[in-house]
C-alpha cells in the first residue's frame, strides 16, 4: 500500500507557517535595506568609504555573532521548513563573502563614487540578473517575457546613467558606476545560491563579515583614517547592525523559507522606498534619469510577479 501522505495538524502549521515567516523576514530585510543608501549618504558627506565600511563590519559582525551563540545548531541540520543541500564550509563561505563583503564594499565605492540616488538604482538591478539567470538556470514557462521584462530594467539603466544631473554622460566616475553594477552581481549571485545550501546562514555570514573587519580596517590604514570620537560612530554600526546584519540574516533566512518564490517580489520594494528617501532627503534626478527609475523599478517588480510563476511551471 502506498504511503499516506503526512497530514497531522502540526504538518499543517508547519507548511503554513514558513511562507507567513518568510514574507515577515523579507518585510523585515526590506526596510532595514530602505535606509541604507540615505544613512550611508549622510556619513560620507564627511567620512572616508573606508571607516564607514569598518564601522558597517563591526555592527555586522556583532550581530552574527550575537545570532550564533544564540543558535548553536550543528552545521547539517536546518530549521523547520528551510531547504536547501549539503556543501562544504568553502562553498558556503565563499557564498557569504561575495555576498555580503563584495556587495557592501562595491556599493559604497559607488556611493562615494556618483551620485548616490543612481548607484542605488543600478546597485538594484539585482533582480533583474536573478531574471537573467532564473532564463539559463530553472527554465521559466515564459523565458522571452522574462528576458524582456529584465532587458527594459537594464535600458532603465542606461537611461539612469546617461540622463544624470546635467543630462550628461557619467555624472560619476567610471569607477563608480562598475562598482555599482559589481555589487548587484554580487547580491545576484548571493540570493540565487543561499536558499540552495544547507548551512544556516549565521554560520557563513559571520566569518564574512570578520573577514570584511579585518580588510576594512587594513584599508583605514591605508588610507590613514583619523580616529575621532562622535555621533558617526552611531550611524555607522547602525549601518552594520541593521541593513548589513539583520538585512542580510531576515533576506537569508526568508529564501531559505521560501516555498515557490513568492518572497521574491517583497524585495522589489526596496529600491521604490529607498530612492524615495532620497528623494525627500533632497537628491534630485532628472526627467530622463526619471523614466529610466521608472523602468528599473517597473522591470523589478514585474520579474518579481514573473519568476515565482515561472518557477512554479518549470
């Protein structure tokens, strides 16, 4: 006789309750993400990229290693309802360390760099690359909609870039705007690979982010960083606490949980609520710079509804 499928009511809870915990973690990473670039903004009006990087490690690294010792799971079991495959600890710390290291220190050498309002918006074309590789990768049902969808996010971009303050050819500096585009490879490849390994996130994201400590503040040397005392202290671990260390564990923990893509979309939001806080905080882009916004973010959110419905046909 074949056997029944498992339909106690703790089953139940169970298969319902990780899609409910894994859009509240992306909720949660979402709005952590919302400030980063207005409060990383603030801070290198007056400091150098290289101190408020370290101080965004150091919060980081707290907070990994506050989740850690609070954890104390062994490496191969993973919480209810999280997915996943064994790899190595190689495999899972390089994951962590292009993921958060070469995110982070990419985006802010294009927040230093250019504009910020414009490195955010390329900085989140991530998703869009999530949409080219989902193409090669999870062969979608629609692959033509979603290699269109994705192609106008990255027309958005040129316009961002082409269209800046003065309707001139980078704003910034060449520099900048690789750096960008760097980082969105980097988060691209982090949120495909994480909900495929097995390893509980806290246990690559904390020697990530020790590792991002150690390189940062070698960089402060380099570039003989004044060590002051003051209110940028604050700022700067909240930076590492909140959209670098609670951001990056909600967002882990949330693909992990993920059943059918769905958190995908909540992540889209990001890029709306963050150029908007620039926006009121004073930063300007122009008609041009506009409608490439609109694309970028109109792109995003599309892939977001076309990915999980593709994935769900593949």
């Amino acid at each position: 006789m074949a056997r029944q499928e498992d339909r106690t009511p703790s089953r139940v809870l169970r298969d319902g309750a990780a899609p409910a915990a894994a859009l509240a973690f992306a909720a949660g990473a979402v709005a952590l993400w919302s400030t980063n670039a207005l409060v990383g903004k603030s801070l290198l009006e007056n400091h150098p990229v290289s101190l408020v990087q370290f101080l965004q490690f150091i919060g980081a690294a707290l907070v990994f290693a506050l989740i850690r010792l609070k954890r104390r799971a062994p490496i191969h079991l993973l919480p209810q309802g999280e997915k996943g495959r064994p790899v190595s600890n190689l495999a899972a710390f390089a994951v962590g360390f292009i993921g958060l290291v070469g995110t982070m220190v990419l985006q802010y050498i294009a927040f230093a760099s250019m504009p910020v309002i414009e490195a955010n918006l390329v900085a989140y074309t991530w998703p869009l690359m999530v949409a080219a590789a989902l193409i090669v990768l999870d062969s979608p049902r629609r692959p033509a909609l979603l290699g269109v969808t994705a192609a106008l996010g990255f027309v958005g971009v040129a316009l961002v870039i082409s269209g800046g303050r003065e309707q001139s050819l980078f704003q910034g500096n060449l520099v900048g705007y690789l750096a960008a585009f760097g980082s969105a490879l980097c988060m691209a490849f982090y949120s495909i690979f994480v909900g495929r390994v097995a390893t509980p996130p806290d246990r690559f994201l904390l020697p990530s982010a020790a590792a991002g400590v150690v390189l940062t503040f070698a960089w402060c040397l380099y570039d003989g960083v004044a060590w002051q005392a003051g209110t940028y202290l604050i700022a700067g671990l909240y930076l590492g606490a909140g959209p670098m260390g609670l951001g990056y564990y909600f967002w882990s923990r949330a693909l992990k949980l993920d059943r059918g893509g769905k958190v995908a979309v909540a992540a889209y939001l990001t890029p709306i609520a963050s150029t908007l806080l620039l926006a009121l905080s004073g930063e300007t882009l122009t008609m041009t710079a506009i409608a490439g916004a609109v694309l970028v973010i109109g792109s995003c959110i599309a892939v977001g509804i076309e990915g999980p419905e593709a994935g769900n046909h593949a």
